[in-house]
C-alpha cells in the first residue's frame, strides 16, 4: 500500500500494490484526461512524479517511445496508466493544466 498525493490538490489516497497512477487518479475523483484509456497510444494522461520515483515500475519501451513525443517532458515525466504503484513507498504526482498529448 502507498499514499498517493495528488498535486495541485492536495488530495491524498491509499492505493494498493498492482494500481496503475491512472487508475489511483480518478479514483481520487480528480480529473485526468486518457484518450486511449491506457495503452500508451495518446499520451494525454502525461502527469510529473514528484515524489516516489523508486514506488512505482519502470518506463518500459512503449512508455518512452510515447513520452518523446510529447512536447513539455521532463526528467520527472510519466504516463499515468503506464505507472504502476509498487506499494514500498509513497508517491506525490502533479497533474498537468495543459493537453500535452495528441
Ligand atoms: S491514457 Fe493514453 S497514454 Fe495513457
């Protein structure tokens, strides 16, 4: 179990190992656009890890191919529905004002 903290909100939830970011998202009823519902295609889901970079799984291949082509990426960049919670430690995300995707 983490405890995601959703920025700029503030709003913080508990979320079970297997969980994707995506997922611990909306079920915090915060608003996160996701145009191909979690494959990796749209790149609108494009959130930045604050905090807890070692308490979610890996960019794998698809993740990253996306994530270069996205306008506005960082270090700190991640896909929402690609990031798994891995439970070992607490998460903080920032949700972005801006469709960084296509
Ligand atoms: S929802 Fe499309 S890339 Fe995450």
């Amino acid at each position: 179990m983490s405890l995601v903290t959703i920025l700029p909100s503030g709003k913080t939830i508990d979320v079970v190992a297997g969980t994707t970011l995506l997922a611990a998202i909306l079920a915090a009823d915060e608003t996160i656009t996701h145009k191909c519902e979690g494959k990796a295609a749209c790149g609108t889901c494009h959130i930045y890890l604050q905090e807890g970079r070692k308490g979610v799984s890996k960019i794998g291949r698809e993740e990253n191919e996306r994530l270069d082509t996205i306008v506005g990426i960082g270090s700190k960049s991640r896909l929402a529905c690609q990031a798994t919670v891995l439970g070992t430690e607490n998460i903080k995300v920032e949700l972005l004002g801006f469709g960084s995707g296509l």
